[in-house]
C-alpha cells in the first residue's frame, strides 16, 4: 500500500523536470536572442584591431594575394595591385563586425552588406556611414609592418 508521501515524489520531479527544461530554453532562447540583438556588442574582441608589440610584423608580403587580401588580428590586409600593401582596421564603422577578405577588389562586410574598396577603403555601399579607417604601413623586405 502507498503512504501519502510517495505520490508527491513524481509530482516533485515532474515540477523539478519542467523547471530545468525552462530554464534550458530560456537559455537556448537568451543566445538566440543576443545573436539577433544590438550589433554594436558583438565580435569587440575580434573587431579590435592588432595591438602587435613592438615593430612585430602584421603579416607576410607573400600571404595577401594581388587584387585581394587577407582579415587577420582585427585588420584587413590587402595588395590592390602587385607591390603594394594597404591595411585597414576591419571593422566595419556601422557596427564593428568585421569584413570578410576582399572579392575581386571589394571587402564585404557579413552583417549588413556594405562594401568597400580596398584601394583605398571608401564606401562602395551599405548603411555604413564612412569608409574603413586606413592603418599606416610599410613593408620591410617581405614582412608588412606598422609605421605608427
């Protein structure tokens, strides 16, 4: 025969059940969310151009393809024509996300689609309201460094 306390257990771990999977989609539902909310919080860290110590190179002549280019450490690093090496911080001024590596000559940023030259960063479209900020460079033998 059942005591008076044993039917309350499964309705307390049905209770407990429906608690925990509550919570788990709040939390599904809170990420989500994040994702779709406010950009201007999303990818700071990755948007944050490269802080290389010292005169540490930004990257190889050779890894930034003629007519293309390269994200890395927060920053676009591009080749317009052959021998020469323009880098430009990637975040897109709309909202901070950072820009894919160029397409035939054009840097596109994943979020809202604005585009930009990479000869010499203007504005080819979007909402964004600017260019992308050019960071100064030069090029010491094959290594591509800042000259700030």
């Amino acid at each position: 025969m059942a005591t008076s306390e044993e039917p309350a257990q499964p309705q307390a771990w049905c209770a407990n059940r429906r608690v925990l999977l509550a919570g788990l989609g709040g939390i599904g539902a809170a990420a989500v969310l994040s994702a779709c909310g406010d950009d201007a919080t999303a990818n700071t860290a990755a948007a944050a151009p490269s802080s290389a110590p010292g005169n540490a190179p930004l990257a190889d002549t050779e890894q930034v393809p003629v007519g293309g280019g390269i994200v890395t450490n927060g920053l676009l690093i591009v080749q317009p024509v052959s021998g020469s090496f323009k880098v430009y911080d990637a975040a897109c001024p709309h909202k901070g996300i950072l820009v894919g590596a160029p397409q035939n000559g054009v840097a596109t940023c994943p979020a809202h689609a604005s585009t930009f030259s990479i000869t010499d960063g203007a504005r080819i479209s979007g909402p964004t309201p600017t260019g992308l900020k050019e960071i100064k460079v030069h090029v010491d033998g094959t290594k591509i460094e800042r000259t700030e």
